[in-house]
DNA sequence: CCTCAATGGAAAACCCTTTTCTCAATATTG
DNA sequence: CAATATTGAGAAAAGGGTTTTCCATTGAGG
C-alpha cells in the first residue's frame, strides 16, 4: 500500500496552463474554449493520469455513481448472471455497484438497505430467486428509484422478469417439431406462478390432454416422475420438458438406468440452463436459458435512465427465453436445417 | 420513490433544543456534556428517524465506510460464501462492499478498480478460485489496504487461504479410522497446489504406497477413474478421498453402476462442500468443507483493522478445514461415538 | 470609440458532519 | 471573597475536490 498523492483536477489544470474551471470544462465537454484548449487538457490529464474523485463529483451532482442490488438469493443462481449483466451496464458509466445478500432475513435486509441509502445510492435494483415472491423489506417509499429484477415488486413498479411461457413454448414447440408425439412435463411445485405459466404454455402447445407431473425441484424428483411413468401401465411418452435443469438431470440418470436412450427413445429438455448441471449430465442437457446477463443489463439501463430523472414506464417487463441446444433431446439434422433457414431469412 | 426530506443532524439539534455541534457529539459520545442532554438527543435522533450522511461523513474522517470485492470466480462458486461472510463481518460497522467480478479481463479489472478508487474505498479484497493463481491486475501499489482471500499475492500481503493439507488429513484419517485400509485418491490436475498439497497429506497418512490419480475437475474423471481402478486387475480400493465434490459424484455414480454399495463397500468423502453437488448425490457426500464464510469474515475483519490503521502482519494465514458427515462414507456407529467423546471432554 | 462574441478565470456552491475553539456558568480552592 | 479550575454547550470552521455561475479580458468588426 503506497499513500500515493492523487492528481487532482488542480494538478492538471496548472500542468495545463488553465484554471480548475476551464479544466473542469474542458474534460466534461461543456462551457466554451477553443478545440486546442480543450485537447490540451485532456491530454494533460490522460497523461497525468487524473481520475475525478467520484465522493467529490458526488457533491456537486447530486449522484454517487452507485447502485445497491439485494438480493435473497444465496446460492447466487439467479443473482450471479443478473449481477454479471447489472455492473456490464454500469461500469462504462462509471457506477459501482454494492451486493448484499439478505438471505430472507427482515432485520438483515433493513440494515443493508439503510447502509445502503446512507451512502447516497443513486438506486436499487431488487432481485430473487423466484417472481412470484418479495424480498423481506418494503421499498416502495424509498428516496431513490428500485428496480425490480427476477422478484415480485409493487403494480406500479419497474419489473423485470423472464418469459416463462414463452420459454415453455419454444421448448415444446421444438419436442413436436422433432417428431415426439407424446410429450410430459415433469416439473416443479404447483404453488410457483412460474410453474404455472410453463405447465400453461407446455399444453397449449402439446395439446390439453398432455400430462403435467408436479414435485419438488430436485433430481430425486426426477427419478421419481420416471419411475411413476415407466413403472405403470401407462403409454410412455417419448419427448420429456422439465421444469428445471436439476429435474432433467434425475430424469435422464432414471432413464439411464433402464437402459431407455437419451435422446435416441426419448428427448429431455431442461430448463435454466445451469451449466454446472446441464453440461454434467450424461448426455449434456438441451435446455431453455432465461437471458438472466441480458435481464440484468436492462436492470441496470433502467436504474440508471431512472437515477438521471429520465422517464420510465412502469410495468411487468418479460424478457424472451432461447433454447439452447445441447444432446438430450437429438433432432440435431432438424436443428440444423432450421439454423440454416433462419441463416437465410437474415 | 419518495423524494421524502431526510432528516439531518440540524433537524435533530433543532428538535432537542442543542445545537448541532452538541448533537454531533452527543450521537458520537465525545465531547462533554450532562448525561440528560446525551440521553435527549439521542432519543430525539431516535426518534425522528436520523441517519448520519455516509459520504458528509466520510469527508471529515477520510474513511468512505466502502469496501471493494474483485473477483474473478464467475460462478460464485468461491466467491459467494466469502462474500457473505465478509458482509457478515462488515455490515454491523455499516460498511457496504462493491462486488467486482472481473472474469480474466485485465482491463475489466482496471475499469472496476478505478471506479472504486475513484470511490475512496477504505481497502480492497481480492479472491479468486485458485490459490495459486493471481488475479490480471496488479494491486500491490494502491493508496489503499488489499486482502487476499482464496488467492495469490505478492510476498508481503495479506494473505487468506484453506488449510489444504489439514482437510484433507482429516478426510484421510476419518477414512482409515472407520477400518478403510486400501486408500485412493481421486483428485484435480497436478498443476495446482492445492491439489498436491491435498495428495501430500493424503500420503502421508495412507502411506506412501497409496494411490493418487490425477485427472479433471469433473464429475466425468470420476467415472473414468472407477473405470480405471475396477476394468484393471489390480487390487480394488474400500475408501476413496476425491478432490472435489464433482469428482466424488462421478465415483458415486460410477459405483453404483458397477452394483459397488456406496458406503456398504465403498466409502467416499468428497471435498468442497458444495451442497448443490453433495447433497443431490446418492447417497449424499461426506466432504471436506473449506469455511469459505469464516474466510470471508476474516477478510471483512482484518481488511477493517487495516483501514483502521491497526498493524496486521503480513503473510499468508492457513485457516482449517472441517469434516461434514453425510451418508457416502459409512461409520456412522464410530461418527457418533466419537462425537460424544469430545462431548465428554468438552 | 463602442459593441459584441469568444474565451477563460475567480470564487461560490455543493453537502452535512465533525472538530476546534471559545465562552459563560458553576464549582473549587486558598 | 477573590482567583482559578471545571463543566456544559455553542459558533464557526474544516473537511474535500469538483462543478457551475458569473464576470473579466481580449480581439474583431462596425
């Protein structure tokens, strides 16, 4: 640790000949100076190596250049690609970005929130694991702007969420267009909206009769749903969409061990896309991604229009799903083909 | 958003009849005064809802009350536990943290470290995913205090580490003491220290004679390790050390595939801890758990101590790793008695 | 010579807390 | 009963570096 002296906008400003108001001018691109003026002075500070302190600017502009994220989510599955796409938005601008994770503890969340808001944040972004709940905080009467990122927020607020329906569709849409005709959904607890909104969209798509299989979100539930439809008497389905990544995982190792092939009897579609378990699984997963980078660069652009006093709409964002193909699910000619044709369309 | 007027020390003075120097004072518990005034300003304080301005305050006492975490573990895999407990350690001292994640981009790193130096941060913790390896930016010449947590630093750093060759000690003892004679290891690429420094331990308890196979960290080198252990003819292994949790898995799996009974006649104790991959295992992982949170509130204390310009030695500090009891490794008649043993000494 | 535009500078504003210094009032001492 | 010490509390400045406002200077054109 050197207490190195750091160059002020008064150090450039004497190197470069001017006053600290022309310098201020010249390196924000405001006021009036001749073009010369101006390069020079940011020459001089480029080569100075000036950087503005940031607690001073915060002064004048009324900003801190930082944003707080909460988040109730401590394994950091949804936080981490929301976070990744949340400080990818901002570090160009300079924002700097605090994470506390309040596990779903109120007091916590109230001592991170007034750190937070004593620190001048410019706004919040609020983040979960699950739409359909809310952090253990109110943020409805705050000073500074929330936005509400994979998290369920007041009506009149900015929230942002994944197209659970949409990316119910296209998983299901691409079982029949493979060819399986006889299609289950093996996922998770009733009790989530999500859960609805792809059970929703998996009949729409594979017809009302299709059979929708409800338990908890873990492997050993998708072992479970197997030995449900394998060990009856039932027809057997050959085209299987999960609920999650984890599901598929146990539902493919179930089939496995009855020697059914993955994907040549039967097509397994996760949802997540969480590497760690969709590339692990014996074939790798075909699986749906819910864009959480992209959903959390939109989270930043919004917090930040919102902090510069820009209007927003609020309101329910959903943000598109894609499939992302890997080998549970076979079809791979037929994916082709289509990559081919949409090569073409462009 | 409420642009609600917050409350400022003069509203509290005024409120109390004092000034506001007497408030200042009163709130901090300097100055002088009758324990009446104290006491009535702060109960007003109290009760008009004050909180000091974080960067008003930071302008008198050079300290942002802001520290900065860079990282470069993009799945959060090491990242996030430390994270916690560094805000554990922190939040109580109304300290927030920048989360930084920089990838391996040195000039991301450079972006997100100017943004918080810009920022004032009373000090920085640098982590990673690899103890042997640093990050792509260089922090050894900042104004401010750096901790390196799960990371390389320079020499004279402070420096936070696992106690490798202690886990796995206890991994290795625990299997030779539950009457597991012919030890394996099943672990990671050479390249990295803390493998050897696992393997080193290992040997040290099973023998010199005891295996060690190095391969990938993945679920997959476990499978091809079984592979390689139980096609050729030599002598099968009754307990099994992995250097992770996914490389455990894949053993697990592989086992049972084989009819092996998994702790029956083979026990396995994993290492990391990593619930999501430990517990969905059948059975679940016995493991080695690193204390990853006790690391990061180590860091969150030792990084404030250093803001606070307390001396802290330099050098690298090895904390232990603990045993987690899961159902893979079997013994459960001698985990218990042993437990109420040290419930006995204690 | 006057006016105007263009350029750049001096100084205030920005924000709120903490700290220093001072003073009055009371207590203590010789 | 002075003279000194102690206590309680307030006024004002410091703390920080940037931005912004407004004014001064210069040179050109009328």
């Amino acid at each position: 640790m050197v207490k190195a002296e750091r160059i002020r906008i008064y150090d450039v400003a004497r190197v470069a000949g001017v006053s600290v108001a022309t310098a201020s001018k010249a390196l924000n691109d405001t006021g009036r100076m001749t073009e010369e003026t101006r390069r020079r002075v940011k020459q001089t500070a480029a080569a100075l190596g000036f950087r503005p302190n940031a607690m001073a600017r915060a002064l004048t502009q009324q900003r801190s250049f930082t944003i707080g994220l909460l988040t109730n989510d401590t394994y950091g599955r949804f936080t981490l690609p929301v976070m990744a796409g949340v400080s990818e938005a901002l570090v160009d601008q300079g924002v700097s970005v605090f994470l506390c994770g309040i596990e779903d503890d109120a007091a916590l969340a109230r001592l991170h929130l007034d750190a937070m808001l004593d620190k001048q944040v410019d706004g919040i972004i609020a983040t979960g694991k699950r739409i359909d709940r809310r952090l253990p905080v109110d943020l409805s009467h705050l000073p500074v702007p929330v936005v509400y990122a994979f998290t369920e927020g007041p009506d009149d607020a900015v929230t942002l969420v994944s197209d659970d329906a949409q990316g119910a569709r296209e998983a299901t849409q691409w079982l029949a267009q493979i060819g399986r005709k006889a299609l289950v959904h093996i996922t998770g607890p009733e009790s989530f909206v999500s859960v609805a909104a792809r059970a929703g969209a998996f009949r729409a798509v594979a017809g009302r009769g299709a059979q929708v299989l409800h338990g908890p979100w873990s492997e050993a539930w998708g072992h479970a749903a197997i030995a449900k439809l394998w060990d009856g008497d039932a027809p057997r389905p050959d085209g299987i969409f999960c609920g999650n990544d984890q599901i598929a995982r146990g539902v493919v190792d179930a089939l496995r061990e009855r020697n059914v092939e993955v994907p040549g009897d039967v097509s397994v579609i996760g949802f997540d896309n969480w590497e760690i378990v969709a590339a692990a699984t014996r074939p790798p997963l075909t699986t749906i991604d819910m864009n959480l980078k992209e959903l959390g660069r939109e989270a930043g652009r919004l917090i930040l229009d919102l902090a510069e006093g820009k209007p927003v709409e609020p309101g329910i964002r959903k943000l598109p799903c894609k499939l992302v193909l890997r080998q549970s699910c076979g079809g791979d000619a037929i994916a082709v083909r289509n990559q081919e044709e949409m090569l073409q369309e462009s």
